[in-house]
C-alpha cells in the first residue's frame, strides 16, 4: 500500500469507523442480498444494474470493496453478478446471438490506483471470472484503456459529466475486438456518461455488440 492510499485509508476509517462499518456488512450473504434486488434492472437498452445506490448496506459494501479492498465483499457481489448475468443473459443468447462475450472491466485511472492502491472494478472482474471457471465468458483488460484521467463524475451535473469524460477511453489496437460480444463491468452508474463513451469507443473498434452491467444505480 502506498502513501497515497494510507492517508486515504486514515480519513475514510476517521468518517466512518470500523467498528461500526464492519458491522453492517461482516455477515452479509448472497441469500440476504437477493432481497435487494431491483425489479426494473434495465436503465436502458445496453445498461443493466442490480441494486439501488441510495441502499446504505450496498453502498457500504461498494465502499468497502474501493477503499478497503475486502475481498470477501468482492466475492459475494462477484457471485451475485454471476447469478445476475446468467439469468438476464440467457434470453440474450438465444434470440440475439450475444454468445461467448469477452468481460471488460471499465479501467480505473493510475491516479485513482495510486490513492486507493487497487482497481476495484477488475477485482470485481477476476473474481467473477473465478466462479464462472471461463464457461460463460473471457476477461480481458487489456483492450479498453483509460487514456485521459478525469475528475469524479460526482462533481458535476448530467451535462458536464458527458463533457469530462469524452475522450477518455482508447483501445489497444493490436487486440481485435472485430464482431466479438462484450459485456462492460462497472460498480455504480448514475447517468451512464462513463459507460456509455466506453462502449462507443469499442462499438467504433468493431465490437458486435456491448451490454453493461453495474452493481448498483
């Protein structure tokens, strides 16, 4: 862990103790998360989520996952994902021919690596890749590339966000991604700005299709 990440480490543990923090979330199961679930899933016709941000325990166990790099939580949302994808999906397969789908983690900036010492969100990936044992599909995160650091999509309204993180995205030309289905992965979205402009940018490098797939809305 670096510097960065200690001094981040220190504040967040300062707001929002552990003691009390641990508690919510030491003994959550996959069984009592299924009760979370959202029934309208779909933001719009490529976006899916499974939970509501405005859910303090899951916003909780996001946080964890971010900022303190709890790899039990990650497991479970890892699980839930799996679970999730498995059912939305099916349908999707069949009658769209959205088969053998590469999973792309949308990439975190260096600096925000640097500050928490961890890319969540390919935490996320590599442990639903661990329970889905490549059956369902193959991560790759070495396609779509974060190649403009960006401020926090939280500082800014719908407009502004759309504008911050235009050209963010690049795509490493030497891996194809010609007709292949992808799904992108990402932990919260709120006007879908982010993953929208990512999948844009492999739609234009030829991707057949790209579904995303959020945590929470």
């Amino acid at each position: 862990m670096n510097k960065h990440s200690n001094i981040f480490g220190i504040v967040f543990n300062f707001f929002l103790p552990k003691n009390k923090f641990d508690a919510d979330i030491e003994n959550v199961t996959s069984d009592e998360l299924s009760k979370r679930l959202i029934q309208n899933n779909k933001i719009n016709g490529y976006t899916y989520t499974m939970f509501s941000y405005k859910d303090e325990l899951i916003k909780n166990m996001i946080w964890s996952i971010k900022y303190r790099r709890n790899q039990k939580t990650a497991k479970i949302f890892a699980l839930m994902i799996y679970d999730f994808i498995a059912e939305e999906f099916s349908d999707l397969a069949i009658y769209s021919d959205f088969k053998d789908p590469i999973l792309i983690p949308i990439p975190t900036s260096k600096e925000h690596i640097r500050k928490r010492g961890v890319d969540h969100t390919e935490v996320l990936a590599k442990e639903f890749c661990i329970i889905a044992n490549k059956d369902f599909c193959v991560l790759r995160t070495d396609i779509l590339k974060k190649i403009k650091n960006t401020k926090s999509q939280t500082l800014f309204e719908r407009k502004a966000r759309l504008e911050n993180i235009i050209g963010s995205f690049g795509i490493n030309r030497e891996k194809t991604i010609e007709n292949r289905n992808i799904i992108l992965l990402d932990d919260v979205t709120t006007t879908g700005a982010t993953l929208g402009e990512a999948r844009k940018v492999l739609l234009d490098a030829g991707a057949k299709n790209v579904i995303c797939v959020t945590i929470a809305h």
